[in-house]
C-alpha cells in the first residue's frame, strides 16, 4: 500500500460519510479502510480497544505522516453549542490521566472515547497526532443509553437499539433531536476536515 500523508481514524461511519462519499471501502482486520489520493479514512468502532486496532491497522497498512482522531463529541462547557468543531490542544485519558499534545492549536472542552487511544498510538509510532472534533450534544442533553448498544467489536447495533427506544417513548423527543444535531456536527465535521483529504 501506498505511504499517505495523514490518516484519519473515525469511530463510525455516519461521521465521516460526506467524506468518502463514491469511494468503495476496503476492509481489513474488521477495520473499513476508505482511500483517497493522499489519506486514507479509517472507521474501527466505538471505544478505547477499537480505536487501537484501527490506529494500529492503519499505521502497518499505510504508514501515514500524520494521524487525526476525528468524529462527534459530547460538550462539557455551556460554551460550545451543536455543531462546532473543535480542534484538540489536548487530549487527556480519563483512565490513566496520561495527557497527548495535539498538532493543533485551539482548546476543547469535549468528552470523547477515543481520541486517547489514537493519540497512544501515535506517539509510540512517532506519527504526527491531532483531534478534529464536532459537537453533537451539549452539556445539558439528556443522552440515552447508547452504550448499551455497542458489542464486543466496538459496532454500534443500530437495529437492536431502535427495537429498545420503539417501546419506551420517554425517548423519541431526544433521539429524534441527537439524529438532527449529529447530522449537522458531521456536515461541520467534513468541511473542517476536507482539506485534509485534497
């Protein structure tokens, strides 16, 4: 495989869609690999052992200049609103406290699951890191139970989870609102990134 200038590690495809629009994906080692001229979009799963699987995977297949954690965020800060993007200073892991600079220069205030486990990847790589984030709920958004939803590969199982949420209406108002919010972070999300992609 080609060597490519900077890889761009998703959680779900959803996230990144309008990117790799009309490009087929390849897959390899349970990891969707989307290739363009100079990146490659990898979309691993959800969670810390997923992102470390793509990251790996997609460092051994295209040994890329530059990583990017990309995807759709929780606000922890009234400040942000859905929508923004946000490009990581810092990204700190909640488990180990551990604390990864970023290549960018902006601040966050964003919760996400796996921007830690890219940026661990990186650094033992050598590899150029940075997070390019957008908000997809805000601080006070109630979310529903979504991890529960999440197998063992990191997959998020959409039909089980619509089977959940079609009986409890306690939960069509803020499903209907984070379909709707995620849908404008990922168009946000693709502009900021589509340079990257040339």
């Amino acid at each position: 495989m080609p060597r490519k200038s900077v890889a761009i590690v998703a959680a779900m495809r959803m996230e990144l869609a309008p990117l790799f629009r009309g490009f087929r994906p390849q897959r390899a080692d349970g990891i969707e690999f989307f290739e363009m001229d100079d990146a490659v979009v990898a979309v691993g799963g959800v969670g810390r052992a997923a992102a470390t699987r793509a990251t790996e995977t997609v460092i051994a297949k295209f040994e890329p200049a530059r990583i990017v954690s990309a995807g759709l965020v929780g606000a922890v800060t009234e400040k942000l609103k859905v929508g923004d993007v946000v490009h990581a200073r810092e990204v700190i892991d909640a488990d180990s406290g551990r604390r990864f600079i970023s290549a960018e220069a902006a601040g966050a205030d964003v919760l996400d699951m796996e921007g830690a486990a890219v940026a661990a990847q990186a650094q033992r790589s050598g590899i150029a890191f940075s997070a390019v984030k957008a908000v997809s709920d805000e601080l006070d958004f109630v979310m529903p139970p979504l991890g529960k939803f999440v197998n063992d590969e990191g997959r998020f199982e959409t039909l089980r989870f619509l089977a959940y949420v079609a009986v409890r209406p306690k939960w069509w108002k803020d499903v209907r609102e984070l379909s709707a919010n995620s849908r404008k972070a990922t168009a946000n999300l693709c502009s900021a990134l589509g340079h990257l992609i040339g």
